[in-house]
C-alpha cells in the first residue's frame, strides 16, 4: 500500500529504501511497550531499518517523572539537544525519518519534539515496522551505526513554547467558550468505563474524544488528508485547540494528523490525564 502526500510528513517503505543513501539521513526507531519498557531496544537489537539509532520513550523522550507533570514529562530541550548531536542530527539539515510498530503512538512523540525544537525536517514511516518488514527490505540487527555525517555542536533548538499548556493555564481554558479541548484516549477510557494505567477514571471537563487510532487503518497506514481533515472539521471554528492524552504521547498522533491534514498545529497539554490526575489525589 502506497500513497502520495501533499507533505514530507510521510514516508513509504519503498521510498525510504530509495532514500537511505541520502546524506544527510537519519533513521530512528521508536518501538516501545508500556508494560515492558524494555521490549522496544530488544526488539531493535533483534531487528531494524539497517542504519536505525533506537530512542527509548522513558531515558531518551521523556525527562524523570515527578509528584506533577504526568508519566512522560517532556525532556529538558538541552539534553534532548544533547542526544540528537550525539546521532549527527544537524537543526534544519538532517532529515529524520522515525519509526514504530504500534500505528505512530511513539514515533510521532519523536516527530513532535523535532518539531517543537524547530526541526522541520522529520517524516513518520507509514505502515511502520510491519510494513517494512512486509515490503521484504534489508534488516539490520544489533547496534546499529549513527549516520557518517560528523558530530555538530551548534544544534540551538528555536523551541516553540507557545505549542505547550500546563496545569495552571488549563485551569483558566475550562468552560472557555473559544477553546476546545480535545482527548485522544480510547473511547472508554474517556467515558471512564475502563482505566488501566492511571489512579482515577474519567476525563478533564468539557473535553470531546478523538481516538488516536482513528489517524491510521488497522494495519498502521495513516488515512488520507481528505479524511483527516474531515475528521477535525467540527473543531475548526474554535479560535484554540488543546490536544492531550494519558501522558502526552499519543496526544501527538492527533497533532501529527493535523499536520497531514494541512491543519495548523494544535497546542499540547502534554502533562495530560496523569497530570491532571495528581491534583485531584489528596495526599
């Protein structure tokens, strides 16, 4: 299954292949299991995109989790810096392409970091490991090598803070009749009918439920921009969106289909239900 984007956004298997001689390119897999933490580098080690450089959700996209700010509290921009040096990604240059297995939950985390540090220059793999596995491409296994491109220190993130809203700004965005506020959970965990991860069932007050696994098929291919963007027609008229989920990670599923859809970029409450939840705990 092959389509052609309006954007970079998205990237095939074929067309990767093509691209993997490219200079400069890096390829990042993101797999990762919430219950295993360290499935994902097993995984990669058993297996990748010849060229891959793994990061994993916990150590490399998040920052160390506090009382506040939810399970995957965003990284410190500079250490985040710090990582993608190490790799040979140069700001503005170097073209990331991320992966995953699990229909762009972890990978788009990877897409929107770039993106808030001022990276434009990042695809998502469309159909994921599945699809290159089923394409029948090389694979890799082990370490793999960082791109040939030479280590640079002069990556200075332009950090879009105005993407991000914390806990003190939602509470003045409640009952807001020019913002929408919107919850990518699975439906039920929405309704509050099942919790498995957090202490406390339910979701922030007026917020409507968009499912992060509405943005692909099935079988991890992202739908077309006619549907995306027919999927966010409704929330349009709002003069503010603000996107969230368990801990802001798939949160950005929804805000990378925005981006397919030709939708400017929504706001992030990437403390989400777990940040949320803290505050509604008595200690």
């Amino acid at each position: 299954m092959m389509s052609v984007y309006p954007q970079s956004e998205l990237i095939s298997p074929s067309q990767l292949a093509q691209a993997l001689e490219h200079n400069p390119l890096q390829v990042v897999d993101c797999r990762f299991q919430l219950s295993d933490p360290a499935w994902g580098y097993e995984q990669y080690l058993q297996g990748h995109i010849p060229g891959a450089v793994y990061l994993h959700l916990d150590r490399d996209l998040s920052s160390p989790i506090g009382r506040h700010g939810g399970r995957h509290p965003l990284p410190e921009p500079s250490q985040l810096v710090k990582t993608l040096a190490k790799m040979g990604i140069t700001l503005g240059e170097t073209w990331v392409v991320a992966y995953d297995d699990s229909r762009f939950a972890f990978a788009s985390r990877l897409w929107w970091l770039l993106r808030y540090l001022g990276h434009e220059r990042v695809s998502l793999l469309d159909g994921g490991w599945q699809a290159w596995q089923g394409a029948g491409l090389a694979i890799a296994s082990g370490l793999g090598e960082v791109s040939s491109i030479p280590i640079v220190n002069d990556f200075v993130p332009t950090v879009q803070s105005d993407w991000l809203v914390d806990w003190e700004t939602m509470q003045t965005k409640l009952n807001s009749p020019g913002t929408i506020l919107v919850d990518s959970r699975e439906r039920d965990r929405y309704e509050g009918k099942r919790e498995p991860i957090d202490p406390i069932a339910g979701h922030i007050e007026g917020a409507i439920c968009l499912p992060w696994q509405e943005v692909t098929t099935p079988d991890g291919y992202c739908q077309s921009p006619a549907i995306l963007r027919q999927r966010w027609q409704e929330q349009e008229k709002a003069e503010e969106i603000i996107v969230y989920c368990g801990s802001g990670v798939t949160a950005c599923v929804n805000l990378f289909s925005r981006a397919i859809a030709g939708l400017p970029m929504a706001k992030l409450y990437p403390g989400g239900w777990s940040d949320w939840c803290s505050y509604l705990i008595k200690s």
